[in-house]
C-alpha cells in the first residue's frame, strides 16, 4: 500500500493562490526548473561530451545489467543508463572517477535522481 500524500499546501510562487503536494504548482513548476537548469549548464558544459558517450557505452558493456533491480528486487533488467553514484556536481576529478559509477535502467535512475535533486516533493539537498 503507498503511503498516504501529504496535505496540500500552497504553492511557493509568491501570490500564487494554487495548492500542491509539491513545492510548485504546476503551472509554475516549469518555470522553476527551467530556471536551474539555465544555472546547471548544458550537458556539454556539464561533461556529458563525445568523450562521456564513449566511456558510457564501454561501461554499460562491460556492466550490462542495472545494479539497483539486481541487488533490491532480484530482477535481471538491462542498464541503460551509467550514473554517478555520488552526484559530482560539476566535479570532474568526481566525475570521471570510474569508482562511481554504476550501471542503472532508466527506471532506477529516475527514481534516485528525483530523490536527490527534489522531485516529487522533497527537498533540494
């Protein structure tokens, strides 16, 4: 059974007289992402270059199976995406550290990376 939805609350856009079980309505959630994304960079800038998509396709050879659906639910499913465990933040020397990197499906990684970045309600860390 999934846990009970926190009580709506209202939205974080001052004057904004929606509710929301986020931080954002929806109407203004767009515009706040879009706002950190302007801040983040792009991918390139962010070191997701031809270089990454090289080392990323080696990885996912060698390590073809997402670690999360293995060791939590004992599924064999296929990685398709290579994540940074710990996220680098702009870290290269983090970054390119091949220690912290695991094999994920896109499922699994979507998930940790709305936990982490503060999707779905929770707070930006």
């Amino acid at each position: 059974m999934s846990p009970p939805l926190a009580s709506p609350k209202g939205c974080f856009e001052p004057g904004c007289p929606n509710v929301t079980h986020s931080t954002y309505c929806t109407s203004h959630a767009t515009k706040h992402i879009k706002q950190i994304e302007r801040k983040r960079g792009n991918a390139n800038q962010r070191g997701y270059t031809y270089r990454w998509g090289k080392e990323r396709k080696a990885y996912l050879l060698r390590h073809p199976m997402c670690v999360e659906c293995m060791e939590e639910r004992g599924v064999v499913s296929a990685a398709t995406v290579v994540d940074h465990i710990t996220p680098h933040k702009g870290n290269m020397k983090l970054f390119w550290d091949v220690t912290n990197w695991q094999a994920l499906c896109k499922g699994c990684h979507d998930v940790k990376t709305s936990k982490e970045d503060g999707a779905f309600g929770n707070p930006i860390k």
